[in-house]
C-alpha cells in the first residue's frame, strides 16, 4: 500500500485523482492540469509536496560533513539560506548501482542552514526526492563520522506544502494581507517573509509550533516551501485554500510549471549517469580544492563534455517524451544527435516543449532539428532556457 500524507484524505475527498507517485498516494490533479497550472501563473496554487525526504543533520562536525558529502559548498552557507546542490556516490559502494566504479548522481537536493542550537551544534535539513529518500539516507547513514553528526529522517513525521504564484504576497508590498498567507500568519511574520531573498528561511511558529518557511519553489513562480509538523498540515492547508483563495494543485501542473522553468526532475535530466555539465548543472558543483565523492573523475567531466542541455519549441501543441530522438539533417542525411529528457504541452506558450540533450556542437551551430514522436517527425526550434521566466518586481 502507498504511503499517504496527513492530507491525503483531504485531496480524496475534494476531487483530487489520486496515484501511486514514488510510494506514496498523491493527487495527480482535481479540476485539469492547464487550469491548475494557468491558475498558478496568475494567481496562487498550493502544492502537497510532503512526499519529499525531510532528513536533519545536526552536530558540531556537521557543516564540515556535508561540505565533504554534497557537489555544493556548505561551510561557508550562510545561517537561514538553502543552496541546490547534487549528492554523488560511487558505484560499488551503492546498492542497485553498477556502473564500474565510476561516480553516480544518486539525487539532487536542497541543503539548509538553520540557527545553532545554544551549545553551538550545526543544524541542517536536506529536502531529497520522494523515490531516492530511503537510498540517500542509507549512503549518509553509513558515512556519518563516529560522532559529531547526528542524521534523522523526519519525513514520515512531518509536513510540507508549497504556496506558488504572482500573488503569494498581494499584488504590492502594501496589501501583503491579501494573499493566501494573510490568513495563516501574523503582520510581523508576513514581513518578514515577504522581504526574505529567494533561498531564503525563515524560523518561526505557527499555533505555537515550530514552522520553517524558504523561499524556494519548483513553479519558477515566487512563492514559498513550509514545513510543519504532520498535525498541523490540515489546519494550514484549509486556510490557505478555504480562507486564503489559493487553488489546490496535483502532481500534473507541478511537472508542467516545472518544465516551463527548465527545472531538472531526477529520472529525466538527472538519473544516476549524468553528467552535471551537459545537463546545464554545472553551477551546482563547486569543484575546485573540494573532495566529495566521485569529485576527481567529475572534476574531468568538466573539461571533457561534448553534450549540452537546450530547450526546445514545436511550430504545434503536440509533445515530445522522454527518450524521442533528436534529428539533425547534415547533406541530405538524418543523424540522431541527441534525445528528449522531458517534454509536454506547455499551457502558457500554448506550444509544445522540451528540454533535450544533444551534441555541443548541434547546439552552437544553432542547426534545424526534429524530434521522432511516435514514428513522426516534427519541427523544432531551439531557444534559450527557461521556455518562461517569470516577472520580477523587485
């Protein structure tokens, strides 16, 4: 049986159109996916990600562990800021990895620093995909030094939803109330929150429970990411739908919203063989003078890739799936130069979408191309990523 979240009887009783996602029962939608995804666009959606590994690594030897475990620097992460980072391993020394010994990803990630504890112990949280939480764990689990760091998954006792949208905060910084959060915290929190910088966290309370907000998101919309505790996950969710006017959204909107942002998803432009340069991840990899692992023979990749991310426009609504090939016509011949990583109908270009990976130099000489869907070739267009990016009013 699929795990449920504390609000997984909510979704079935208010028309969400459940699954099993990565274990778990999720509402893949409740009205239409386009609905829902212009609906974020416009105005708020709120998301039931709790899903997603919650892991909290605390010690004084915390910061510097990390720094050895993640593709992403840690010590020097400032106190309530996040940073997107990969975590890598090496085959052989993993489960269900055969790669010969070369370094895989195993997930990507968002590593946080929170305040210290009065004795100066580091606090962390790791937010991991939902189908790489129990392996992730595992791989830290048994690299945690003799003492000085503690790891605890807090997934299982824990919530988390995500408010995304243009009007998360009202439409200017004087009607903040306005928003959907206006109804779940008071003005001093508000502020707080609506001033905080993109990666961003904010500790505080709600009902006298310890809440922690960041300013993060998977829409390439503003918004924010709580977590709670489980018993309190009912309370916020209605009052941000109910009270709020936020509109409840599935799994489907959230892959679309994400697309649109050309934001990675692990099983499509990351799986445990990418290489993070050719996946246009090479800001998440702070290489030089650090050892994590797999670090030298990724260190090699960056010079070596000879493939790029890109993304692309189809002239009809028609989409491309993971896995269809990418055509390039060279002298009257067709070649297969690179393969789709994800692709959908994209509801606010009104066009079809992907993101690919291909050959650098099919890239750079800006060639005419075509993807094979389903024994079709269609158009395409190549165009700089992200296929949407959002309206930035500071």
């Amino acid at each position: 049986m699929p795990q449920r979240t504390p609000l997984a009887e909510w979704h079935e009783n208010n028309r969400g159109r459940m699954v099993d996602f990565a274990g778990w029962s999720m509402p893949v939608q409740y009205s239409s996916i386009v609905s829902e995804h212009l609906g974020t666009r416009k105005g708020v959606g709120v998301f039931d990600v709790s899903h997603m590994g919650r892991v909290a690594v605390e010690g004084n030897q915390a910061a510097e562990w990390l720094d050895s475990m993640l593709t992403r620097q840690v010590v020097d992460l400032p106190v309530c800021r996040a940073r997107y980072t990969l975590i890598t391993g090496v085959a052989g020394e993993e489960d269900n990895v055969q790669l010969d010994g070369a370094p895989v990803i195993l997930d990507d990630a968002l590593v946080t620093r929170l305040a210290d504890q009065k004795d100066g112990s580091q606090r962390f949280v790791l937010v991991v995909n939902a189908s790489n939480r129990q392996r992730v764990v595992r791989w830290l689990q048994a690299r945690l030094p003799p003492e000085g760091v503690t790891l605890n998954d807090t997934t299982e006792d824990s919530a988390m939803i995500a408010v995304q949208g243009p009007l998360v905060f009202g439409r200017t910084a004087e009607d903040v109330f306005a928003g959907p959060l206006g109804s779940v915290f008071g003005k001093k929190v508000l502020q707080q929150l609506a001033t905080l910088p993109n990666y961003g966290v904010l500790e505080t309370e709600l009902s006298g429970e310890p809440v922690l907000v960041s300013r993060t998101g998977y829409t390439g919309e503003d918004g924010v990411e709580i977590i709670l505790g489980s018993s309190q996950a009912l309370g916020l969710w209605k009052c941000l739908v109910e009270e709020g006017s936020a509109i409840p959204c599935g799994l489907g909107s959230r892959d679309t919203l994400r697309l649109e942002a050309a934001m990675p998803l692990y099983g499509h432009e990351l799986c445990e063989k990418t290489d993070p340069f050719s996946a246009g991840l090479g800001f998440a990899v702070n290489i030089d003078g650090r050892e994590f692992p797999g670090a030298e023979e990724i260190r090699t990749r960056r010079s070596s890739s000879d493939r790029c991310r890109i993304g692309l426009v189809f002239e009809s609504r028609r989409a491309a799936r993971s896995g269809d090939h990418v055509l390039v016509s060279k002298n009257g011949t067709d070649s297969i130069c690179g393969e789709i990583t994800s692709g959908s109908f994209s509801p606010t270009c009104e066009r079809g979408i992907a993101l690919a990976v291909v050959d650098r130099a099919i890239a750079e000489q800006e060639c005419e191309l075509e993807v094979l869907v389903r024994g079709v070739r269609l158009p395409a267009k190549l165009v700089s990523l992200p296929f949407y990016r959002r309206h930035r009013h500071d």
